[in-house]
C-alpha cells in the first residue's frame, strides 16, 4: 500500500490524497460502504461499482463464523467470493467485542466468545485474527483491539489501551501476508490523556496507517469532536487516518476538517432499510404519510437513478407494501448521497473552498 497527500486546504490539517493497493486506488478521503458478511445488503458489487464505491469495508469475525474460512479460501480469497475487484478492508472483530459483549470474555490472551449464530463456543487470539485475515485476503487488515463503552471508568479504559497495544505488537509479529497492510488502532474512550498515551505506543509501532476506534458509541457529538480533534493531530501527517464507524453527513465532514481520510459505517444503508433518507436539506422518513401522494423525487437536488426515475409516493408505497424493491433504491439513494459528499469535499479541499462548501452544506442539511 502507498498513500500520497495531493491536497492541502489552508487549514493545514484538511487533505485529499491516493491511496493504492495491489486491488486498485482510492481517491480520499472516503467512505466504505460496509458489506458485513461480504455484502452490501440488498446491493450487488456492480451495483456498487456504478455508485462510484472505490472500497468496502468486511469483518473478519463475521466471515469467521459464516461461510467459514475453507469456502472463501476454496473460493480463490474474498475478492473472488464476492465478485469485488477494488480494495477491501477487513475490520478484526473488535467491535463484535464491545456490541456483543454478553457472548464475549475478554483475555490478556484474546478472546472467548459464543457463536451469535448457533451458540458454538470459540477463541479468537491476535495471531488468530492475523490468520483469518490472512486467508480472506483483503488488502488492508486491522489488528484484534478492545473497545469499550463510552462511560468506562477510566481505569478500564487504561487496561484496554494497554492490550489493545499488547495485541497489535503481536499482530505485527505473525502478519504472515506481505500483500496486505496492517494498521494501527487507537483506544482510549473519551480520555484525551489515555488517547494520547495510545497514540505514543501505537505509532511507535511504525505501521503503514492509524485507526482510531471507540468513538461514535454513545458519547455526544461534542466529545467526540473533541476526542477526535486531540487524537488526529497527533498521528503521522504522512499516512492515511482511518475512523472507524462514523458515517452521518455532519460527522464526516467534521471528520475531514479534522484530516480523516476513510470513514466507514453502516449508517447510511441502515437507516435506508427503515425508510430514512439523506436530503439536502436533512433526513426525511418516506414512510410517512405526507409523502404518500407527492410525486416529487426523494432530493430534487439529487440526480441519482432513484430521484430521476421514482417519485416519494411510489417509494412511501413500496415501504408501506415491504415491498423488497424499496429497501433496494432507498439504499442506492443513501450510499449515492454519501458518496457524492465525500466527492463535492474532496473537490472543495482541491480549490481550498472547503471550509465555505462544509458551512453551506450543514446550514442547508439542518434547515429539515
């Protein structure tokens, strides 16, 4: 992997960039689209393609459980089993740690956990979740990490820094694939002393990019910001910044004038699912009953296929019927949305506009 800063913006913190894998470059910043289980739900890969997705986002512990390693190793490695040429990321399943913390006890060793599928009792070490990544392939891989709630007590948080680090260095050791690349994940809660003590020891570690998890988990925008500013400043200027599961409109452009370079959540297909759609002028329920015989597009803003073909009536009626096809274009809609925003604020840091475009953009978003 090779990152290379194109752009600066006057601020000196906001940057566009290339980032190039042996599966093809990534204009960033970015957002990954999150296909799970090696799925972008209800969308196909060409469908994602044509959206203009450059990288998607896997999880390992995920893929781990179903289909199992020896399908997709049979398979020829993810890319081949889900018919996705461009980069991948693969996250290591830290987060299944934290959300499904009931099934999982954690280790200085790793991790015991219960089958959220079937109950099936297994243990996941941070040479096990080299091994897995390994095999699945993808081209930038992410190291075992704990992450925690938001409200830990900070002495919690503390021990989660220091085996997160244990468990990178150990990451490290046994990455076995040379095509791929293993980034460094930052903890530490809302702990600006804790952060900071993660980032000494991760970036001194020396690997090819930083992840910072453990936001985004209940804390209020404002600490998150602040969290999130106190921890990026300190990360190497010369490789990418990863943010890991952030994924509404003011965040990630809070993100970029922060100098993130690749967001990814599951957000913008989630909310599509229930019939929430982005507009610019803030998000909308079409299930509701006001949109029930307006024949008006989702964003007469928007020139994606579903607001040049389909009216807010139709898709209120699909939705209202569950009918399959509304979940279907209410996430193209969505991941359409997002990913013309990182492209308008890519554009807006290449003619240093990005602080005027970021303002007109939020003061239009939350007029709704």
């Amino acid at each position: 992997m090779e990152f290379k800063v194109n752009q600066i913006s006057s601020n000196q913190i906001s940057r566009a960039g290339t980032l190039s894998t042996n599966h093809g470059e990534v204009s960033t910043p970015a957002f990954l689209p999150v296909a799970t289980q090696a799925s972008v739900k209800s969308l196909s890969s060409h469908e994602i393609v044509q959206l203009g997705a450059e990288m998607l986002l896997s999880n390992a512990y995920h893929l781990y459980l179903r289909p199992g390693l020896e399908i997709i190793q049979h398979a020829g490695g993810l890319h081949e089993f889900m018919s996705w040429n461009a980069p991948i990321l693969t996250d290591s399943g830290g987060f299944q740690i934290y959300s499904l913390g009931k099934l999982m006890r954690v280790s200085e060793n790793g991790v015991q956990f219960k089958s959220h599928i079937d109950g099936s009792s297994h243990f996941m070490s941070p040479e096990d979740c080299m091994l897995i990544q390994a095999t699945l392939g993808a081209d930038i891989i992410m190291p075992l990490d704990h992450c925690l709630p938001h409200d830990s007590d900070t002495l919690d948080i503390k021990r989660s820094v220091t085996r997160t680090y244990q468990w990178a260095i150990r990451a490290k050791q046994n990455q076995t694939n040379p095509n791929q690349s293993l980034f460094g994940i930052v903890q530490g809660g809302t702990s600006i002393p804790l952060r900071r003590e993660a980032v000494d020891s991760i970036t001194s570690l020396d690997f090819p990019g930083y992840a910072i998890g453990g936001l985004s988990v209940g804390e209020s925008a404002h600490l998150m910001y602040t969290t999130l500013e106190a921890t990026t400043e300190l990360l190497p200027f010369d490789k990418p910044r990863y943010l890991m599961g952030v994924g509404s409109p003011e965040h990630l452009i809070k993100g970029v004038l922060l100098g993130i370079d690749l967001f990814d959540c599951v957000f913008p297909t989630r909310l599509a699912r229930n019939g929430s759609l982005f507009t610019s002028q803030g998000r909308i329920n079409v299930r509701n009953q006001q949109f029930k015989t307006n024949l008006d597009p989702i964003d007469g803003a928007c020139v994606c296929l579903v607001c040049t073909t389909y009216s807010l009536s139709y898709i209120n009626h699909l939705f209202r019927s569950h009918e399959l096809l509304g979940y279907r274009l209410a996430t193209i809609h969505n991941l359409n949305f997002i990913l013309r925003l990182m492209e308008n604020l890519r554009a807006a840091i290449a003619t240093d506009t990005l602080v005027e475009y970021s303002n007109r953009f939020l003061d239009s978003y939350a007029t709704r």
